[in-house]
C-alpha cells in the first residue's frame, strides 16, 4: 500500500464545487471514478482545499491510498488520458504514509481576477468579475496591506457552526493592475469560508470609493460579517498552489 499525492488543476465551470455531494458532479467525484477504473480498486481522493461551486485551481492537493503496481509518478499521464478536459492532473507522486494535505502547516496562495472596463469582455466571462465603474488601485491597496499579518477576520468569513477560531496569518494581499484587468493576489496559512470573496468584495467597495481604505481596520476590529462588504462571484477566483513548508519535496518550492 502506498499513498499517492496529486496536484490538480480544474476549470470549476461545470463542477459543483470540489467535494463529493449527491446531486450534482464534483471534482472529487470525477476523481474517484477515474482512479478507481485506471486502478481497479475502490479509491477515494483527500482534498486539501473544498473549493466552492464555480472556483478553478491551478495547484489543488489531494491524497489517495492504493495497492496498484502502477509507479506513482505515472499515475498523472495515465489519469490524464481519462479525465474531462477541463480536470488535469499537473503531478503525481509518492509520499508518506501520515501525509495529510489538510492536517499539515501550509501556505495557500488564490487569486482573484477583476475585468475593469466599460463594457464586459464575453470571452473572459468565465475567469473573472466584470465590474464597469472605475476603481481606485492604490487605495484597494492600502486596504489590503491593513490584512497582512495575524488577525481575527470574523468579520470577512461566513461562518459556520464548527469553526471557533477565526485567527489567521496573511503573508501578503498583491492588489495588481495589468491594463483592464485587476489581479488581487493572497497568501495566508490558511483561509476561512468564502474568506477571499468576502475581501474581494470589500477592497471593490474601497476602491469604489464607499469606504475610505482605512477603513479595513475597523472592519477587522469589528468582528462582525455586517462590517464588510459583499461576497465576490465564485468564478473570478483561482486557487493557484498550496505549499507545504515542512514536508520536503512534498510540493513546489516557497516562492
């Protein structure tokens, strides 16, 4: 028995989401329908990050458990040939057998994409959130360096019921134009339900100009979801890699 680690990249389009659920057609389900064939044994795929209906990744995580003879590092061309086309495995290997991608220290880095012009773009529709009025870069910026560092972010999650801790370490929140488009770039140790979308949606109303950039702190000090702004569309979202930092070779090299 071995345990087989894979680096996935998906268009969430069509997906409901990444986790298994029984009404609708999820990442892992078409993982494990795949892996079971290619395999021939009952194999059922550990996710690091449950992405929402509509998100995409680059560098999602997931963990599988198998007796097959099949090398580990020819997993990812096999499965390959089989998946849909917009699901690619971009790595698989060998790793130990206590790996988990989700009970581990890591760093994950999304993106989020803004098209931000006067008219919207059809063929970027489905990677991006068309927003026509002008936005002030510099200020969404300034809000977004108050979001580095260790805080409570209460106020920019969704809650739920199991989770009690709401602190978490932001390494670096990257408001970047590149012509129409803005690119918001974070990583974190870790992120709360809908916590990115919910910082997209408040530096949009920063740079929209109905919240000073300021602002953001006393979002943060208030604790409270109603202090922020709206939840940003799932589709401009991107799930771009996950880091391991102590587990060697285990995933790409710290940027």
């Amino acid at each position: 028995m071995k345990r087989v680690k894979l680096i996935v990249a998906y268009d969430g389009t069509e997906y409901c989401g990444w986790q298994v659920q029984p009404n609708g057609i999820t990442v892992e389900g078409v993982l494990n329908q795949h892996l079971s064939e290619l395999l021939r044994e009952p194999i059922q795929v550990i996710g690091a990050s449950r992405t929402d209906a509509g998100v995409h990744a680059l560098g999602n995580v997931a963990v599988f458990n198998t007796s097959a003879r099949m090398p580990a590092e020819k997993i990812s061309y096999a499965l390959n040939t089989r998946l849909p086309a917009d699901i690619r495995i971009q790595d698989s290997r060998e790793v130990p057998p206590d790996f988990h991608p989700r009970f581990c220290e890591t760093r994950k880095t999304y993106e989020y994409l803004i098209l931000n012009r006067k008219f919207p773009d059809p063929t970027k529709r489905l990677y991006s959130l068309f927003y026509y009025y002008p936005l002030d870069v510099e200020a969404m910026q300034r809000a977004a360096d108050m979001l580095v560092g260790t805080h409570d972010f209460k106020s920019l999650c969704t809650a739920k019921p199991e989770v009690e801790n709401t602190v978490r370490t932001i390494y670096s929140c990257e408001v970047l134009p590149e012509g129409e488009m803005i690119r918001i770039r974070i990583r974190g140790n870790g992120f709360l339900y809908n916590m990115v979308r919910i910082i997209v949606g408040t530096l949009i109303r920063i740079g929209s100009g109905y919240y000073p950039a300021d602002h953001m702190e006393k979002i943060l000090e208030a604790k409270d979801r109603q202090a922020a702004g709206e939840t940003a569309p799932a589709h401009g979202l991107t799930l771009v890699k996950i880091e391991y930092p102590e587990s060697e070779g285990s995933l790409q090299p710290l940027a």
